[in-house]
C-alpha cells in the first residue's frame, strides 16, 4: 500500500474516469477504498494491468457519483469484501465488482434517481463533478470554446487564475431581476457551466438570450449540435422559463452521465 510505484500506477485509475483534477474528487475515501480493491486484484488475483485499471475506473465512478462510501464507510467496504470472499480468479473478481456495479446503477437510478440528485445547489455536488468528469471522459469541449475541458482541467498547469471558472448559465442579477430571488433556486447545479474566465468575465449579468447567440457564431451547426449535447443543452435553451429549462437539462445531464460512464465500460471513444 505504501509503495510510491503503485500509488502512482494507481492515480492513472482516477484519470481514467474522467477525475482529471484534484477539484472534481468529492471523497477522500472513495479512493483510498477504490485503491484497496485496486491491490487486492492486483496482488492477490493477478488481474492484467490494462483490465485492472479499467475495472476499476468503472468502480470508482461510481461510489464517487453514488456516494457509497459516505455515511459509514468502514461498514460499506466491509460488505464490498465479503463479495470477494471464496474467489480465486481474475475473471471472478472483474465479474463480482461487474455485478455490484449493475446492481446500484439500475436504469431507475439513471432516468429517475440522478436527475433528482441533480436538483441541489450544494457547492460540493458528486453528480455535478461526475458530470464535469464526464465532460472529460467524452473529450468535450468546453461551452463556447474550441478547447476541451480535459485541456483546460490540465492539473500541470499553474496560472494566477484557474483557466476555467462555473459560471450561471442564467446569470443571479438577471434572475433576480426577473422575480427569482431564491439562492437555492438560483444556484442549481443545472444553472451551472465550466467556461473560460474571460467570458465569464464578458458575460457578467447579461441575459442569456443576450450573450449566447453572439457566442453561437464562432462555430459552425454541427460543432454547436455536439457541444449543446455533451453540455446537456437543448438547442436555443436561453429562450426557454427557467424552471423548464432546470428540469430539461437535470434530464439531459443525467443521460450524458450515463452515456460517459457506458463508454468507459466499452472502452470507446465519443
């Protein structure tokens, strides 16, 4: 556990999932558990490296979006190992974790449990970072930019201000001017977007139906329908109400999530 080459063999598990910066880790302990199971299929079932650090990319996005090790974790973990428990073999610990895998992420979890999930406005947010993650997993670029959130999350690069900043897709003066008032409504994780800071800066408050078509310029229709998908954007969704457009893109959030971590089961690209 405490050898420096598999804890650095392991952190490429984390880049694997799309967790690219330390910013997008909402849980300390999901890695330190994530990287437990991570040496058991490596030293006690001799898992392959490549399929180890794709298993277990699986298997740490999801107690990261799930949060499955909060709460009482030791507890958790404790019943994470009995599974293990009477196998010998690397096709039965991939096939165990496989197993508990599909039993939490059930198709209800997706369609009607995440986009609940998704109706906070907590700063620290798993499905929010889970859904930046997924950003990178899928090579997305960012919103209204040419450069992709994986380039830009780039942990080695050190600057006085971080290169990409949230921004309210829905600036809060421009809600409240129009008779929204509450924080908790005005900070949802759907209002939310990762942009360059200087358009964060350009925005400001102005309405969204104001900046958004004259950001839509820069690219061309087809780069725009698939930067509108991967950010879970209906097309022209600065013109919708506010709170259809919050419960749209919870939906449409949700299924890119859901998207992203299926690709990192089959191992293709967006």
């Amino acid at each position: 556990m405490l050898n420096l080459k598999n804890w650095h063999e392991f952190f490429k598990v984390l880049i694997r999932a799309g967790y690219v910066h330390p910013s997008l880790i909402t849980s300390e302990t999901a890695i330190l558990y994530t990287y437990a199971l991570w040496l058991i299929g490596k030293r006690d079932f001799h898992v392959e490296a490549f399929a180890l650090r794709e298993m277990m990319a699986q298997w740490f996005f999801m107690p990261s979006l799930t949060r499955r090790y909060t709460g009482s974790p030791e507890t958790r973990m404790e019943q994470d190992l009995t599974f293990l428990r009477g196998l010998s073999t690397a096709d039965e610990f991939i096939r165990t974790l496989q197993e508990q895998i599909a039993a939490v992420l059930t198709r209800d979890y997706w369609e009607v449990t995440l986009p609940n999930e998704l109706a906070t406005a907590a700063a620290q947010s798993t499905s929010q970072s889970a859904f930046y993650a997924t950003l990178c997993l899928l090579d997305a670029p960012v919103l209204y930019s040419k450069m992709s959130v994986r380039e830009l999350l780039n942990p080695s690069v050190h600057a006085p201000k971080p290169a990409l900043e949230r921004h309210h897709l829905f600036p809060r003066q421009y809600l409240k001017k129009i008779g929204i008032q509450d924080r908790h409504d005005i900070n949802q994780v759907a209002n939310y977007t990762l942009v360059e800071w200087k358009e964060n800066i350009d925005i400001s408050d102005r309405p969204p139906a104001d900046y958004a078509p004259a950001l839509e310029g820069r690219f061309t229709p087809a780069e725009l329908i698939r930067m509108y998908e991967l950010h879970g954007l209906p097309a022209q969704w600065y013109r919708m109400p506010y709170t259809d457009f919050l419960t749209e893109r919870r939906k449409r959030m949700a299924a890119i999530i859901r998207k992203g971590f299926e690709r990192l089961q089959t191992g293709e690209h967006y």
